[in-house]
C-alpha cells in the first residue's frame, strides 16, 4: 500500500513539475546559401525562413534584438528579424497588422531618439502591412533604411544600408524581401 501511495506522489510530482516548465521555445538557426537559386536562407525554426536574393555572409547575431546581420560581396548589409508579434512589449492582441506597424516603428523611433539619432518615414504602406523609414545622424555616421512589418502573426524587421546602393535601392530590396518571406 506504501508503494502505490508513493508512486502516486511521484507521479504527481512529475506531472506537477512538467507542467510548471515555463513557456519558453527554443529556437534552431541555421543559414545557407544555395548557387543554383542564387539565394541565402536563413532558417529561424520555429518561426520559419527568411530567403535573401544573392549570396549574403552571416556577420552578426545581436542577441537582444533578434537581428541576424548579412554582408554581400560590395559590403552591403542587411539585417533581418523575424518574431511573432506577442514577443514585442506593445503588443495588444486585438491590433491590426496596420496598428501594429504603426507602433512598431514608434517604439524604436523612441529608442533612436534617446540616442540622438533623428528617423523619418520615407513610406507609410501600413495598408500593405509595412513601414519604410530612416534612422539618420552624419555626426554618428548612421544611415540605416528599415522596414517594419506585420502579417500572418509575425513582426518583420529588415533594414540595410550601403556605400554602394542608393537608399531607393536599398527601399526596393527591403519590399522584394517582405513580400517574398
């Protein structure tokens, strides 16, 4: 009779102590380049891939923003994040990939700002679930294009910068990868 009372007790310890484990997902990164579709994947499982035309060098992680960073032949960057949406702290449940967007691109505008960096939106296309815009400060030698977007409850944050494209370039890049991830 102790046996089985102290099984059970096991037993509901473990079940207790399994479903306790916190909500944490563990995630698998992985980049490639593929010659023959002339494209480079990262794979950010679970969350899926994002495919980058051409071939680009993986040169950075940065931990706290998500932000995988590529380099190409002409030393172009690019970097990407792909998060679902309720990662972000201004994330309300109810919002709209528009209303998403538009938050988006404050809460890091507001960041930008506390470095002394100015921002202005070069196109607001929130009604196609993205935000083109530009963190600018010669002084500080920054000049970065992002994209913000939102769709199928993921938050997308590309941006580049270059010496040798030009920041329409840059813009048309940063769409042709939203549209196609």
């Amino acid at each position: 009779m102790n046996r089985i009372k102290i099984g059970v007790l096991i037993s509901l310890l473990l079940l207790t102590l399994y479903s306790c484990k916190t909500a944490q997902t563990s995630m698998i990164i992985a980049d490639s380049y593929d010659e023959n579709k002339n494209q480079t994947t990262l794979s950010l499982i679970p969350n899926g891939n994002i495919v980058i035309p051409g071939k680009w060098t993986k040169t950075e992680y940065l931990q706290a923003s998500r932000q995988h960073f590529f380099k190409n032949g002409d030393s172009t960057t690019v970097a990407v994040t792909k998060n679902p949406k309720q990662k972000y702290p201004f994330f309300k449940a109810e919002q709209t990939d528009k209303e998403f967007v538009a938050d988006f691109v404050k809460w890091d505008s507001e960041y930008w700002a506390k470095q002394g960096i100015s921002t202005k939106t070069l196109a607001d296309q929130s009604n196609n679930g993205y935000i083109l815009w530009q963190a600018v400060s010669e002084e500080k030698n920054v000049n970065t294009i992002f994209l913000f977007g939102s769709k199928d409850g993921f938050a997308y944050n590309f941006s580049g910068t270059s010496k040798k494209w030009t920041v329409e370039e840059i813009q048309d890049f940063l769409v042709k990868l939203f549209n196609e991830n």
